[in-house]
C-alpha cells in the first residue's frame, strides 16, 4: 500500500487501531468526568495520543512532513494545559 512505509501495513493498522481505541477512551473521560481536574487530564492523555497518531503516520508513509505537525502540537498541547492547570489553582491565567 505504501511503498516508503517504515513498517508493514497490518503492524501500522494494528497500532492505529490501538491509538484510536485510547482516543475514544480519552475523549469519553473529557466529557464523562467528574471533576475538572479529571477533564484536565484527559485533555493531556488526548494531546499526547494525537502525537502518537501523527507518529504512526510518519511510520506508515516512511516520511517526515508529520514532524511540524508534531511540534506544533505538542507546544500547544503543553501550554494550554498549563494556562488551565493554573486557572482550576488561582482562578486567573494572568498575573497582576
């Protein structure tokens, strides 16, 4: 299927199936959770498991236009997750 692939097709599928499953997962204790600290860490779990997405990605097409993608990701995955940790804390993202 790809010719420049990194690993073969049913290994790829098997962990963009294992991906996808983690996905749902997460995307159910974001909206399922109790608390918003429970949000907040399914909030990270999903960041993290779009990178692993982007990751079998590279695999399967043997390339690394996914790596930006990656970066970009990840940055604001962090961020964001620090501005909201810090606003369940103080109730403030900015200081004063």
């Amino acid at each position: 299927m790809f010719p420049d692939s990194l690993v073969p097709v049913p290994v790829g599928v098997a962990m963009a199936l294992v991906v996808a499953v983690c996905l749902v997962m997460a995307v159910l204790r974001f909206l399922l959770g109790p608390t918003q600290y429970d949000r907040l860490a399914a909030f990270e779990t999903f960041t993290v498991l779009l990178l692993a997405v982007f990751s079998v990605l590279i695999l399967l097409h043997g390339t690394l236009w996914y790596l930006d993608i990656i970066l970009v990701v990840s940055v604001v995955g962090f961020l964001s997750t620090v501005a909201y940790a810090k606003f369940l804390e103080r109730g403030d993202i900015m200081d004063e």
